[in-house]
C-alpha cells in the first residue's frame, strides 16, 4: 500500500511540475509577429528600451534609456537592432497593425534576429493586417 500511495505522491508531483511550468511561460514570448516589417536589421546589435507612441497621428519614438548599440556593418542604428526592447504607450498604429496598451502596463516587444518580433510582457490587445484581434496576455 505504501508502494502505491508514494507512486500516487509522485505522479501528483509531477503533474504539478508540469501544469506550473506551462502556466509560468504562458504571456512571455508566445506571442510573435512574423513580418517582414518587423524584422531585425542585420547591421546592429542593441540593448535598451524605446517608447513607441503616436502624436498628431504620427509614430514617435523615444529612448527611454540609455542605449547601447554595436555595428555589425557599415550603416547607422535603428530601433530595429536585434536585442532592442519596444515599448508601447497608448494606441500606435505601425506597418498596418495596431497596438493598444494597458496604461499601467504597456505591451513590450523584442526585436530578435532568430525568434521574430515577439512580445516580453505588457497587457493589451494587437489588431493584425488580417483585423484579426489578440489580447495579451
């Protein structure tokens, strides 16, 4: 009986390992945009945050620190350097999608050469070139 009541123990541990594991991924990272606009340029490589907000019906961008940023080639950086973070601020419409954040916690994209435009955290929806609507997280 002993033998059986541990198996159970065991069996329950596990299943438990394996429902947190799966919860704690859900929100960061599974949500990807693969399109060409949101690529990563192949000349840079960075470290930093930009706000990306819309002001007069126009995409502004701002550093919302300090920026690092390496050359791979000849060229200048851009906000699309693999390893720079976007930030989100209100409603910004960009290469035919639309973000709406949270005020409170504002939608946060990575800029990847290998895994895509992919979302980090935030809350908020994203309304796709389709109209289809996702809601994060």
């Amino acid at each position: 009986m002993t033998i059986l009541r541990d198996m159970k123990k065991l069996l329950r541990i596990i299943l438990f390992t394996i429902v947190v594991a799966n919860l704690s991924s859900c929100g960061s990272g599974t949500f990807t945009i693969n399109n060409e606009d949101f690529q990563a340029t192949d000349i840079c490589d960075g470290e930093g945050t930009f706000e990306i907000y819309m002001n007069k019906g126009d995409v502004q961008v701002k550093a919302q620190n300090d920026i690092q940023t390496h050359m791979l080639k000849d060229g200048f950086p851009s906000i699309w350097c693999h390893g720079l973070t976007h930030q989100f601020i209100g409603t910004v419409s960009l290469y035919g999608f639309t973000f709406v954040s949270d005020p409170g916690e504002p939608l946060k994209f990575l800029v990847d050469r290998k895994k895509g435009y992919y979302y980090i955290s935030g809350k908020g929806t994203i309304t796709d070139t389709d109209g289809k609507l996702t809601t994060l997280p």
